[in-house]
C-alpha cells in the first residue's frame, strides 16, 4: 500500500518534492496486505500532474530546456560538451533517461558494443545521476569501455539539448510495463534502484555530430522504452554501421 509518506518520497526523489499533497479521508487509501482495495487514484487526485511536470523544467537552479536541435545545425556547445570537438573526432551522444532504468541499459549497452566497433567516432553518455552513482551502475553492468561517460548533475547539458521533463503519459503508459518484461526475459535487463541523484521523469535522447560540431542525426526520446538505432547515427556521419571490429 502506498502511503502519503512514501509518495512525498518517491516524489522526491523524481525531483518533485516541491508539489503539495492531498490530505486523504481516513478511511481511504486503506488495503489489506498486497495493497487489496487501494485505489492508485486516490492520493493524486487533486494533483495537476501535467501542468506541474511541464512547469519544471529541471534542473533545480532553473536552466531553460532550449528547443532540441535540429539536423544540420550547429551543436550547443559549453565546457562539458565542446563542439566542434577537440580530437577531430564526430561523436554519438545518448543523454540517459537515469542510471537504473533497464531500457537505459539496453540502450547503453548497444552503444557500447559499437563503440568497440567505430573507433573512429568518440561515443559520449551523459548522466545526471551523480559521479558515485554513475561508476557503480556502469560497473554492475560490465563497464563504460570505450565510451566517456559525462556527469551532468544539474542537468544544464540536458536542458541545452531539448531534454525537459516529461509527462506521465511517458513514464507511466502501460506498454512500458509489457515491453520491461519482454526486455527482462529476453536480453535480462532488470529494473534497478534510481541511481542518486536521477531523476525519472528525465527526458532522455541520442544525437550525432559530425566533426565541424553540425547535427547529422537524433532527437529526444518519444517514449520511456523507445528503440534508438545508433547505426543510422553512424551512417549520418558517414560510416558504415557494419564496420569490421571486436564487440
């Protein structure tokens, strides 16, 4: 059963702990055990969820989200994240929704094994889960290899490329439950705790830049479980995604 208590923590920790909470009749929200007779409307029912996930627009010192970048223009560039890029390098860049996420993982994983294929291309993940956070879950998963990875805690990389919040019909649509458990048994990616500092509702995306610091390919995330071909990134930047190399 969820309690007011556990919901003002989850918000938290999706980064709206700022949003006030009904109070609750006593007796409602009251079930057996295994949560009988809960109804999941019941503690957000007075709530604006959409007006108050669209209003924040992460991070808490209040970066702008900018409109994403579009093909053939310049890449936002700053310290973090510097285009044209210094090695010479053109970059495929995934901006992860959070660490712990299995559709995350999947995505980063499939990154990784191309990575080892096009050393040609320098293969960038941004995280705004913290540093700590960051190390552990690319550890339990087998390691970043030849991919930087970038920590973006206040999220002011994220905001210059058009990654907001999003809404609850992203996070929250039934197909992502289906497709979880279709990911869990076929590929074993596992729903993780939140990383530290990661955030939920985190918009993710995926880009490629070419080396002059133009944006060949990519976009935000439609969906929590969307597909990204990372191989019609590689051939917007002029490679053949089936490149010889050791996965």
């Amino acid at each position: 059963m969820l309690s007011k208590l556990g919901t003002k923590i989850a918000l938290q920790r999706a980064g709206l702990g700022n949003i006030s909470l009904p109070s609750l009749p006593k007796n409602e929200g009251k079930g057996g055990e295994g949560g009988q007779g809960f109804e999941f409307s019941n503690p957000f029912a007075n709530v604006q969820w959409g007006k108050a996930f669209s209003s924040w627009q992460a991070p808490a010192e209040g970066y702008p989200v900018a409109d994403p970048p579009t093909i053939n223009i310049r890449a936002p560039s700053n310290a973090k994240l510097r285009f044209p890029p210094i090695d010479g390098r053109p970059c495929v860049i995934l901006f992860l929704r959070f660490c712990g996420c299995p559709f995350t993982q999947k995505l980063f994983l499939r990154m990784r094994s191309l990575a080892n294929r096009h050393t040609g291309v320098h293969f960038i993940a941004i995280s705004h889960c913290t540093p700590e956070a960051t190390a552990a879950w690319t550890k339990k998963i087998g390691g970043s290899w030849n991919v930087d990875m970038v920590i973006d805690q206040q999220r002011e990389l994220y905001a210059m490329w058009g990654l907001g919040v999003s809404n609850w019909g992203h996070v929250l649509n039934p197909r992502n439950g289906i497709n979880q458990i279709k990911l869990s048994k076929q590929e074993g990616a596992v729903w993780q705790p939140v990383g530290e500092g990661g955030c939920r509702w985190q918009v993710g995306g995926a880009y490629a830049v070419d080396e002059r610091g133009t944006v060949r390919w990519g976009a935000p995330m439609q969906s929590v479980d969307e597909d990204i071909m990372f191989e019609d990134g590689i051939r917007a930047l002029g490679f053949s995604a089936a490149a010889p190399g050791v996965f």
